[in-house]
C-alpha cells in the first residue's frame, strides 16, 4: 500500500489552528504506545499527554502541553478522527473484486469498492464511493446513495414479516416494496434491513448502525441516527433525527421515537407508543424517563432492605 | 417478467364471494397511493376506501362501499393476501442460480428455487419447490419439507453450543444429530438453527421465522408458530402449535411453551419453565401473566409517585 | 467416510478405568434410543441405563450397573465427550474447498480446514488445525491461534462501531487495528466480532461463543469463557477468565467481569461498572446478585398480593 505523507501545516490548516516548529511529515496514525517515527497521535488527558511527548510521535493532538510537536485543538479525539478521514482512510480504494456479484440490471456509481462475493442484485443502483463488503447481499428493490459503507455479511433488502392469518394457517403478505439507504449511512456486519412490503422501508442520511441489527419493513430511520448493536426495531416505527438506541434496545410496531430521543441499552419500546422530547434519555422495559426508572431502582432497593 | 393478468371473477371466486360490473383485468396489487389502471388495492377503514374510489385502482378489496370496482370482503388484508399468494407472488421462479453449491450428494426436490452461492451440504433433502435465497447455507444432517423459504445468510444445521467443563477446559459434546424442517416453514435473513446434538431439531410446518433468529440444538418448534426477530431459544426447549413469541424474546434451556401461548417482546423464560393456556399471554423477565406484569408497573408507578 | 473402529479397552485406557467381559469394537456414538451393534452410549440415571442395558449397544458409559458392557465412570456425559474428541470428531479433516477464497498475502497452518467461500484477507494467520466454516470471512488485522473453530457465516474482524460527533454529523474513529483469537477458541454461527479500534481486539485460549453474538472494538475476553448465543458486548470491555455470559447479556461500555462470574440470561451491565467474585451470580437488569434479585420479584409479587 502506498504511503501517504502529509505535512503538518496541512493538518493544522484542516483543523484551522495555528502550528510552529518545523514542518515534519506524519505518515500514519496509531496509539500513543504504538507511536514511532512519523506517527499522529492524540491525548485525551495529562497522563497521556506526558507518555506522548516521551514518545518518538511526530505529531501530538492535545488541549493544552508546550512540546512544539503539539497541534492545540479543543477536542483531541475529533481532531485525530478528522485527519484520519481525511488522508488515512483506505476503505473503498480496493475497486471491484473480481467475485463480486453484480446483476447486470443494477447500477453502480463511480468509485465504488465490491468485496468478494458481494451480491448486488437486479435493478439496484449504488451512489458513488460506496464501500461493500465481502459477501454483503443487496436484494431487488434496494436504492443506496454516496458514501454508504456496509460491512460483511450484511443484507439489504430481505422480505419482512408479515402474514396474515387464516384457517389454513399463515399466508404471507406481499413483500415487494422498497429499501432506500440515503448518504453516508453506515451497516455493521451480518444486520438484516427488510424492504418495505408495499410502501418503502428509508434509512435517513449519515445514520449508522452496528452489527446483528434488525430493522423492519417499512421503518423510517432519520438522519444522523446512532443504532448500536443487536438493536431491533419491527415493521412500520418511525426514528426521528439524531436518535440514539444503545445495544439491544427493541422497539415494537408502529413505535414513534422522535428527533434527539435517547433509548438506553435493552430498553423495549411497546407497540404505538410515542417518546419524544431531544435529549431525553429514557431507559428499561417499557421505556420510561430516566428519573422514573432510576427511582423504581431505587424503591426495589429500599423494600429490600427493610425485608 | 410476464406481465400477470387476472380477472375479477376469478379474483372473485378465490375469495368466494359476488362480483358485478365489468370483468376487468388485474395486473399488480399495490398500495392505494400508488394504484394506477390494472392494480388491486385493499382498505381497511373509510378513509382509505374513499382514497381507493379516487384512485384508478381496477378492484378494491373492502369490508364496505357501492363502487362497482369494489369486492365487498369480510378481511380485505387477508384477501388481498390470498391474492397475492395465489397469483402474484414470484418468489420460486428463478430456477438454479449458476452459482448455487449443490454438494452431488444431496436431494433436491423438484421446482426449487436456489439463490447464488446457496450452499446445500452433503446428505441434505429438499422437498418440492422450496425457495433457498442467496447466500444460505444448508449443512450436512438437514431435511426440508415442501415450500420452505429461506431467506439470505441464513445458517440451518450449525452445531449446537454444548460442551462439558473438565480439569482441562471444556470438551465439545457431540454436534452430530439432525435438523428437520417441515413443509411451509419460512425463515428469515442470518437466521440460525442448530442441528441436534444426538437428536433433531424439529421445526414444524407452517412455522414463520423472522430475521437473526437463534434455535439451539433439540429444540422442538410446533406448526404454524410466528417467531419474531432476534428470538434465542436455548437447547432442548420446545414450543407448542400456535405460539407466538414476539421479538427479542429469550428461552432458555428446557422449557415448555404451551400451544398458542403469547410471551410479548423481550419477554425472558427461565430453564426448565413451562407456560400454558391456549391465548394466554406472558409478559417480562422472568415471564409472567400480563395481569401479573402490569399490576407490578402499577404498583412501581404508586411507589414512584409517593417518594 | 471411513469407520473408525476402537476398542473397549483403548477407551478404558483414555478414561483411567477398569475394564472387563469381551474388548469389543465400538464404531459410533448415539443416543440409546438409535443405540444398534458397534454403538457407545452413555446413562446418566437409572431409567436410562435400563433403557441402556436393553439395547443392542456395544458399550455403554455409567455410573452404576453390573452388566458387563458398562465401563464404570464418574461422569458418564464427561466421559463420552472425551471419547468422541478423541476418535470420532470429524471436524477438520476435510481440508480446503476448492471454492475457499484465501489471501496470497495471508498464512495458513497445517491440517486446516477451509469451507466452502471461507474468506481469509490479506495478513491473517491461522494456526494449526484450525476449522473454519464455509463463508466465515476473516478480515485483514486478525489472527487465530491453533485449533480454532469457526461456524458458517462468522464475521471476524470487522470495523468497530466508533465514531465522533461534529457539527457536520458523524465522522468514523478509525478502525485499524487487530484482532487476536487464542488457541481452541470456538465461535458459532451468524458471530461478528470486530477488531481493535486502534489497539487490538482479544479472545482468549479455550472460549466458546455461540450463534449471532456481537463482540465489539478493544474488548479483552479471558480464557474459557462461555458466551451464549445473542450476548452483546459493547466496546473497551474486559470478561475474566471462566465467566459465564448466558443468552442476549448485554455488557455495555468498559464493563469489567471478574474471572468465574456468572451473569444470567437477558442480564444487562451498565457503562463502567465492574462485577466480581469467583461462582458470583448476577441477573437482571441493571444486573445484581441473585439474591437481591429474587428479593425484589418477591416483593413485586407481594405488593402485587395486597392489591
């Protein structure tokens, strides 16, 4: 892999602070107790601070220090994810792998990377510098914008659940709707996104999600959506912008989260209910607001001790 | 792909019931806002009905209404369903995939639609007309009835997670029994089902699986259950007739989920415990009589308000 | 595949117990139900060793009995472990598929096995005797030590869930780091587990994972660990060795789990907090020890009582 070798000044002016000393070159980022010659590193703290001057770094991203070696920015661990982007990130340079799957019926952008056996399936269209993974399936009826990334073993597209019931026994409902994935999204590995039924199912633009995740048909995911892991949310809820469901969280049916909404980790949201308010951070099974779920804690506690 | 074209008297006489006016022909079923000439719409309420009269929907499945484009319908849901199941519906179509993996030692039934890179391991039977999306693996133990759809990466007959602790470590516990899976049996997207360890695992027919679903190893699923997403059910537990268990539900080792028993999302069912009572619905960790659950809500919301 | 045949008296001599009557030949293990000539069984109470007695076994593991096709051990289930390990586990002795995508740049060790579209990147190592499943990808930035198993559909170094929050939406920490997995570690099915976000990602010697567990960047999980299927283990924490994590746990952030600790099905443990004591066994939500636990659902069920 070729080196990449940037100049500090360049990264000071990407951050738009001041810079002096010489104009050293940094050809990678790591750990401070990674760091050798021509390395970036960040310190969060005083201790790490001083354990990076003692390092062989050639550039430390810091709030405060004197070392000449130091960029002062507001937000080290920003700072050093925004130089990364920047120059350091080599997702997506690989092109087409020559397993890739593609139906000749899809539509891929400009400069997008297809892992092995990534399967992109009839009438799909890909935006530009799309990144996907080895063995990622993207089914019929599926829509990417640019930049979306989707890690290995994801699937894009599936059918939902939905079934009527008759004397006979189940019988599926139509699945033979749409899944569009908008800008910048992000998918963990091996999470299932199901297609809408007859309408569509949108993940909104810059939302990322983490690995095993499920999310139904006909859900609509905002923009700048933060979905950890093992979430599951089922068919037809609504999650505003900038939400935020930590690991495990469960959302029911027709469920509304609204923009800035915060669900702590295994919370369970029951079918239709509505929470809302930015910021608010509600948390166990059902959902409530903190306060409450923090003071039922705290009465669970009393009673036990005065038994 | 062929255009479908069905009549409204033979749409009519599927559901068993009067039609009048023109015999048009369907050619789609869509959601109302999308129906153009030829489509088939439902709806269920008056407001919808009204916007299916405005449309240019050929028929209109409906409990109520004068148009003569209507069928009037007990369940317009479950109509439309049966309508699409019965004409419309093109999973199953598409042959072989050129890539599927068939091992030569298995048995493939006839009309069997197998994705690319579906992988069908040594020994495995499949019964008539199943659908293997792509992706899927079928490993050596495993036997599907007729009509079972599987959905993309999904895993049938891994080895179940037994092991014996010695001074040593642990020591794997044979994974070398069988997985059946009876007829009409649908499962979902990185769904995975553990073959028995000595025994089977037995799903039975008509059962509806969703998306990364674990069965363990033993486990014995009854006919016609609906399985959410990311329900765990542990080894050896078994599940009656017509259960349902909503998502992120988990079993855990040896229990007995009675015939047609409701556990409600993220509901927790401790080992060796049996639920019963065809309707009854559990709720909570560990699972309780949703009278139960909800009286202990109440009792934590009293205490709450009291502090 | 070719029968093995081996001798009561080989099999005395692995257990360290006496032997008597004729050295006959046993060729398989099974269940006593499918128990016919050649079969080794094993009973675990008296029903069983009745059952077993009756049968056509050839030998037959108990604690008590005097027919004399019993070999008399302490732990009948332990025991027929041990001699399937030995002689009859048929795991890895397929070597590589033709259809295995394996890196130039990557180092396999002797006696792999490799399935069908196993994916091994550019950089991994894999130590001796390892089995890995067909479409398993093993991502660049890991290694495996000897003897690791590895089920169908496993993601294993895959790109953490790390980002920061800036004005403009979120921009990706990088993920480059690695991910190390220890001699005779056991992963199932549909698993991801991601590698260091810039430091490594570890799993040590002798643990066992099941079905769709999601283990995040930087964690440190000990030896011999059990982590039942669905767990999910966020970013930085750290799980002794010995501790038990029983179905869909949730270890949030930089949780810390003693060495022996046992956390119970469905558990969940907040951002930070550390649990401990060796045979230690918590549940619940926040997780707690058992004893407070079960305190407070008899004082729900109490206070449920006088309403």
């Amino acid at each position: 892999m070729a080196v990449v070798s940037v100049r500090k000044s360049q990264i000071a002016a990407l951050l738009g602070v001041d810079w002096r000393g010489e104009d050293v070159a940094v050809e990678r980022v790591c750990r401070i107790e990674d760091a050798g010659s021509g390395a970036l590193v960040f310190a969060t703290d005083e201790k790490a601070l001083a354990e990076a001057v003692a390092s062989r770094a050639a550039l430390i991203l810091s709030k405060t220090g004197a070392d000449e070696r130091i960029l002062l920015v507001k937000e080290p661990r920003t700072a050093f994810a925004l130089v990364y982007a920047r120059w350091f990130d080599r997702r997506g340079m690989a092109g087409w792998d020559a397993n890739a799957c593609v139906d000749e019926r899809s539509t891929i952008g400009p400069g997008c990377e297809l892992g092995a056996y990534a399967h992109i399936g009839a009438g799909v269209l890909l935006g530009e510098r799309c990144v996907i993974g080895p063995r990622v399936m993207i089914l019929p009826g599926t829509t990417l914008g640019a930049r979306v990334r989707v890690q290995a073993g994801a699937v894009l597209g599936s059918d939902g659940f939905g079934y009527v019931r008759t004397l006979s026994g189940y019988v599926g409902f139509p699945q033979i709707g749409t899944l569009v994935i908008e800008d910048d999204v992000e998918i963990g590995a091996n999470t299932t996104i199901d297609r809408g039924a007859l309408g569509e199912t949108r993940i909104g633009r810059g939302t990322k999600i983490d690995n095993l995740v499920h999310i139904g048909h006909n859900c609509r995911i905002g923009e700048d959506v933060m979905i950890a892991a093992q979430v599951g949310i089922a068919g037809s809820t609504e999650v505003g912008d900038g939400a935020i469901l930590a690991g495990q969280v469960g959302l029911a049916e027709k469920v509304v989260i609204g923009p800035g909404v915060i669900v702590g980790a295994q919370g369970g949201v029951p079918t239709g209910k509505k929470l809302s308010g930015p910021g608010a951070v509600f948390w166990g099974t059902p959902a409530r607001p903190i306060r409450d779920y923090l003071k039922d804690l705290a009465a669970l506690a009393r009673i036990r001790r005065r038994d």
